[in-house]
C-alpha cells in the first residue's frame, strides 16, 4: 500500500524476449517436471491486500492472485484465483502496483494510472460510477505524471512528480485530508495545504500518512486510537495533515494499517502508535491506545 516518489522517479529500462510459439520451450522443467512460467519469472515487484495480491513481472507484466469477486484481481472476471493471473489488456509497461483492501491501482511507465475492483466510495478514481470495475480503468484527468500510489480500506491517495498529493474514495473519516468535509470523492482531490514536497504516501483503513522530502511525517484521518501520531489525545478524525509528535526530520519510511502505523527513521530504529491490543505495536504492551510513537523493542 505504499510507494516512493523517489523510486517511482527510477524507471528501469526493461528488455523482453520474443515469445516462443514452441510449447516445451514455455515452460522450464526439473528432471520430467514441467515447471510454469510464472514459477521461473523474476518478479520486480509486489503489493498484499486484505485479501489478494499483486505483483509486476521483469518483463512489466502484471498479475494478480487470491479474492477477486470484486474484481480487485483485474482479469475481467469476478472469481478467486490461487494462482496468478493476468491483469486485463496483457500491457508490458506496468510499473507499480498498491493493492487495497478490494481494489487495485497500477501505473504505467507512461505516468498514467489505472485502478479496479470495488467501487462504493470512488474509490478508482474513475469520475463517479460507483460501479465495480474488473478491468483497469484509468482515473479521470488523464494525467501522465503520476508518480506514487497507495490503495487503502476504500480510499486512494497519489504523489504526483510535482511533489503535490492527492486523494479520492472514502472520506467518512477525514482520511482524504481534503479539510474534513467528510464527503466520498469519485476523483482526485488535492490534500490542503498545496504543498509540492510530498514524497510517499500510505493509506490505512480509515487513516492516511505521508511523507514530506524533508523527513518530515504526517498523518491524517480517523484518529480514535491514536493512529495519527502526533500525541494530541484521541480524537474522531483530523481533517488535514498533522505532524507526527516529536517534529523529527529523520523518517524514511512509514506504513500504516488498519488503525495503527508504524515507521522507521534514518538511523534505523522503528515506531509504533495507534492500536495496539494484539501487540501490533510490539512495544512490550497490550495497552489499546498509543497516541505518539513508541520504540519496537525485544527484536531478537
């Protein structure tokens, strides 16, 4: 659920080989075992959702595996799939992928990008059809400068290589940090403030969190749990970015979940807040609520 600008910006240069037409060349093989293709594949990357996964190919194709009756696996059908299978269109220029809780976002190496699956609350971005979708289809604005995407619960957020932020789908709690209107967006919308120096961006299932290029972190949305981090007591929801308690200049990386949000500074060490009955915090406590980051510890 969650991509760099800076990475984003590193567009490697893929050679694919021609397809063969000979079937035994298609396929590796073990002594007289036939291995798939998708056994033998070098994967660039990959993203886990609630309950799929996609992952991109060396080769820029793109696949998709596990739940997909909302259309979140993107082969233009609506059933699960234990293995993976490709998304619609066969393209070869995927670049990333982010896989939500039921949908799926994509970018091309042209900058443009697509979602698919589950669509109640906008969340592909798609212009307000609030159909699901089991194909790809391109978020409104045809826009080729897309640089960073993260599907959450039912909300998507994107950095654009301008550095400004922008997201779309459920707003029930604040988490488009569009102000608080607390109101679905069917396409993007840009998060307050018109700041140009977003780097990453991770969206949970009712809060979202980003990073600035200066290593800043902020976070946003629904707030019962402490999930926004920055030690102002519990609060329903923050309806734009708050800075993460402590005013540190140092975080590298973040990711949030379903109601807490973990994130690592330069010099390595990890945090937690937000949630924590089942020791997702992994702080030592079971304590429900952590509303500033507290130190991982006990790693062995």
């Amino acid at each position: 659920m969650l991509l760099s600008l800076a990475a984003a910006l590193v567009w490697s240069l893929v050679v694919v080989a021609p397809a063969s037409v000979n079937p035994a060349a298609a396929s590796a093989r073990t002594g007289s075992v036939a291995v798939p293709p998708e056994a033998t594949a070098t994967w660039r990357q990959v993203d886990a959702g609630a309950a799929h996964t996609c992952a991109v190919r060396s080769d820029g194709r793109l696949f998709c595996w596990g739940r997909g009756d909302h259309g979140e696996l993107g082969n233009g059908a609506g059933d699960d799939h234990a293995h993976p299978v490709e998304v619609a269109g066969g393209r070869t220029d995927w670049a990333v992928v982010s896989a939500g809780t039921f949908h799926t976002c994509a970018r091309r190496r042209t900058g443009q990008l697509y979602c698919w699956g589950m669509d109640d609350w906008g969340q592909l971005g798609d212009g307000g059809t609030s159909t699901s979708q089991s194909s790809p289809v391109e978020v409104v604005g045809g826009r080729t400068d897309w640089a960073g995407v993260a599907a959450g619960g039912g909300t998507t957020c994107a950095v654009r290589r301008s550095g400004r932020l922008f997201c779309w789908g459920d707003d029930s709690a604040a988490q488009l940090g569009d102000g608080g209107t607390n109101t679905s967006q069917p396409g993007p919308v840009e998060v307050v403030g018109g700041r140009t120096d977003w780097a990453s961006v991770t969206v949970g299932d009712g809060h979202t969190c980003a990073r600035r290029t200066t290593s800043r972190l902020f976070c946003w949305g629904r707030d019962d749990h402490g999930q926004a981090g920055d030690d102002g007591g519990l609060d329903p929801a923050r309806g734009a970015p708050v800075q993460v308690a402590g005013s540190r200049t140092d975080w590298t990386k973040v990711s949030a979940g379903t109601a807490h949000t973990c994130a690592r500074r330069a010099d390595g060490r990890l945090f937690c807040w937000g949630f924590g009955i089942y020791g997702q915090r992994a702080d030592g406590t079971r304590v429900s609520d952590r509303a500033a980051p507290v130190q991982v510890v006990g790693a062995r």
